[in-house]
C-alpha cells in the first residue's frame, strides 16, 4: 500500500489544520500519504455523529491513514470495530506522541512512553481487530527522557506495519532541535520501516533522510501556510507566486464545501500563515479579520496575493 523503496512524503495529523480541506490541497501537490486529524477514541465511540464528519476523505486521497488516540482498551476495540466499517479507509495509526496536557491526563498520546508494557497492550489489540491493509504509530523519542530504541522495539514486537518518529521527547513539546541521531539509532535497532518526523523543511529533507536511514519523511508544521512544500522536496525548485495564489484559492474553496458557513472563519488562521513575509501582510490579516462576507474576503484574497 505504501511503497516505501520510493522514500514517501506524509503529512503529519495536526489538530485543527489537516482536515478534508487541508489535506485536499497538498495532495495535489506531491503529498504521497494523508493522515487525519488525530481522532479521540471515547469520541469516535460516544459522540460519533459529530466525530464521524472527521473522517470524510477527498477522493484522491489514496492511502489514507485514520490516527486515534486512547488508552482504555474496551473502547479502542469499539473504536476500531467502526473504522472497519468504512471501506476509503486504509490503515489506521496509533497516536503515542502528542504531549498535550489534556490527553496526558487521559494517560493517552505521548503517557503512554511511560509504560512501554502498556503502549505494546494497546498496539496489539489494534492490530488483532484491525481489518485495515496497515497498523501503525506515531511516537516521541521518550515522555521525560530519550529512550527511543527500547521504544521503537517495543512497537516492533508488536506487530505494527511501520513507526513515525518525532524527533523530541514529549517534555519538550516543540522547543530544543530535533534529535535526528536518536532517529539513527531507532531505525538501526528494527526491521520494520520508520518514518522521520519533526522540523523537516525543503531545505533539510535530503540531509535528514541521509543521516537517519529514515524510510520515509513526515511533514507537519512546515506544511502550514505552506503547503506546496511537498512539489518543493520532490521537484528541487520553489513554486511561482502566480501558482500559490492558485493554490490558496483552492484552499479557500476547499474550506467553504467543507465547513460551510463556518468555513471563511476557518480559514482566516491560514490566511495569516499564507501572508507572512509578504509586503503589507499587518493589514491584510486586519482586514481579513473584520471582513464576515465571502465575497469581500475573496476579493481581498485575490488582490493582496496578486502582488
């Protein structure tokens, strides 16, 4: 399903930013696996009619990877019994990364590196009711402290098709640099293949793929207002302004089939990423904020990135 002999592009799930719309976009330009928002498991079971709309995938989406986060294993098994149900769906990922508090509490996302015993549990309950084509999971280099290779082989043991690595530990958060040496030293310790994750830009992405033996690359914040990154890596050149107006335009249309009359308000957090570094970018955000009609926005869109 993912040919990782070709060194494959992801983009890495953020929440609140790589929805439908979002992801639509970079698959066109040269993303080779989508992965979606990371989906609470009680969620997906006990609020289902508002969580299921997060599953929703563009037709050219293909693979395409459903991240949950959990840890309470009746509901994980419940969680995955209805992914099972929706064919587009081609593999399902682990989230054993995220260091927010709220899902720490929960003993979910990244708390889960605290009890390697635990986060194996977990792993293999997916993969024994998982009729999907892949299980997978998406980890730190350790919660407190780098433990990466107990870890990974943990995560090995339990049979998931490939690991995704971000390249700090959880008590870092996004702070320090990314340790692609502990990377290096995860994927000489197993067999399965590993996907790098973790400040990876289109200046990087060769050097970081060399020096860790990576499988494969995982993009994620570098993506945002930026999501032609993808063409960039493949393709060696930077895309012409004309083609990111485009592609913004399509972003914005994106956001108005996916979300509606909520969608304008949605996009204004991309619009200010997309409008950094141009000339007059304070104002544009200023009025792009105050602005509440669709074709007001649209024009003040197609003027500004027409500079």
């Amino acid at each position: 399903m993912i040919d990782f002999s070709k060194k494959p592009l992801f983009l890495a799930p953020m929440a609140g930013f790589t929805d439908l719309a979002f992801r639509s976009v970079v698959k066109k330009f040269g993303v080779d696996v989508t992965v979606s928002e990371m989906i609470s498991s009680n969620a997906l079971v006990y609020e289902s009619k508002k969580t299921l709309k997060m599953l929703e995938k563009d037709e050219f989406e293909k693979p395409y990877i459903v991240q949950i986060a959990g840890s309470n294993k009746e509901v994980l098994k419940k969680a995955v019994l209805i992914l099972n149900d929706f064919d587009f769906i081609d593999g399902i990922d682990f989230n054993c990364g995220c260091p927010v508090k709220k899902v720490i509490k929960q003993n979910a996302g990244s708390s889960l590196l605290r009890d390697l015993d635990e986060l194996k549990s977990c792993l293999e309950l997916i993969k024994k009711y998982n009729k999907k084509k892949s299980t997978s999971v998406k980890v730190r280099l350790g919660f407190d402290k780098e433990n990466i290779v107990q870890i990974a082989k943990a995560c090995e043991e339990a049979g998931v098709s490939y690991i995704s690595i971000h390249a700090r530990t959880a008590k870092q958060m996004y702070s320090g640099s990314a340790d692609y040496e502990a990377i290096k030293r995860a994927k000489e310790a197993i067999k399965i293949p590993l996907v790098a994750n973790g400040d990876i830009n289109a200046s990087n992405a060769k050097e970081v793929l060399d020096s860790t033996k990576a499988d494969a690359l995982m993009i994620g914040r570098a993506s945002v207002g930026n999501p032609w990154i993808f063409y960039e890596i493949k393709n060696s050149k930077k895309v012409s302004k004309q083609l990111k107006k485009e592609i913004i335009l399509s972003h914005f249309e994106s956001m108005l089939r996916h979300h509606k009359e909520l969608g304008l308000c949605m996009f204004k957090k991309h619009l200010h990423e997309y409008s950094k570094g141009y000339e007059n970018a304070s104002s544009f955000r200023q009025d792009i904020n105050k602005s509440s009609d669709y074709k007001q926005s649209l024009r003040l869109v197609e003027d500004f990135f027409s500079q």
